[in-house]
C-alpha cells in the first residue's frame, strides 16, 4: 500500500507556520519543508547508530540505517526539494559513513543526485561524512533562514 502524496497535495492541505518569514510545513515524518524555497530540513538522523554500538559490544539490532533512509526516501519523493539540510548528527559518529554499507551509500547518493545537498555539522559528526557528495558547512544562510546545529 502506497501512502505517498504529491508534493502539490501535501502543500495545499498543509497549514504552514512562518519560520523567519517563511512558509514552513511541519510534517508529521519529523522534517520541515519550506515551498517557497523548495528546502527540505532534516536532523538528527543518526545513520550508523546501530554500528556505532556494535563496534562497543551492544547488542542492538542493525535496522537503524534502513528504516532512517526508506523514510528520507519518502519524504523526499513525497516533497522534491531542490535544496536538502541535514541539520547535524546526521551520522552517530565521525566514522559513520565510511561503515555505511555500499547498498545503503547507494541509495543515499541516488537521493542526492540533483540536489543541493547540506551537511550542517553536528557535535556527533563534526566532518565531512567520508566520500559522500554534498557540501559540510557549519551554518548556512538560505534566504531569511540560518541553519545550524546546536547540541543539547
């Protein structure tokens, strides 16, 4: 069953907040989606959580990655932003990408291709995630909007 709405749909029975002067829609997948500027806000992914505990002995299942990125798939599909922030602690370490299984780097890519494509750095993964495309910032101006990652 495929619950994905288009972007014009998932726009028009919105009811947008104003962020700085912009038009944001707060989704209920947990991302904020500014239309006017076609920027899509992401954060605290934390790719590569479940290996990151792993490598300490942890015991917790490897699904993390996955899920995370089938629901990035989503929304992306769902919104097209020409513009992605991932707002810092995108990885849950700095060696995060560089573990990232191929299929899963894979998929990734294919989501950024064609994008602009912002890695705001974050207190867990202060780097540039290892050959992965994209520009690591540590805060971004875009329009009215400044983006950047404050811890807690």
């Amino acid at each position: 069953m495929n619950f994905s709405l288009s972007r014009a749909t998932l726009i028009a029975e919105a009811d947008p907040v104003g962020i700085a002067g912009e038009r944001a829609i707060c989704d209920r997948r947990g991302v904020l989606y500014f239309p006017d500027l076609r920027l899509l806000a992401v954060s605290d992914l934390h790719l590569e959580k479940g290996s990151s505990f792993a490598r300490r002995g942890a015991l917790i299942p490897p699904y993390d990655t996955g899920a995370t990125l089938l629901r990035l798939q989503s929304v992306i599909a769902d919104y097209q932003p020409r513009i992605v922030v991932s707002l810092g602690d995108s990885f849950h370490d700095g060696g995060g990408a560089g573990r990232m299984h191929s299929s899963f780097r894979e998929r990734l890519e294919a989501m950024m291709t064609g994008r602009d494509w912002f890695w705001v750095a974050g207190n867990h993964d202060p780097e540039a995630p290892a050959d992965l495309p994209g520009e690591t910032v540590r805060e971004l101006a875009i329009g009215s909007l400044l983006f950047r990652h404050e811890p807690s």
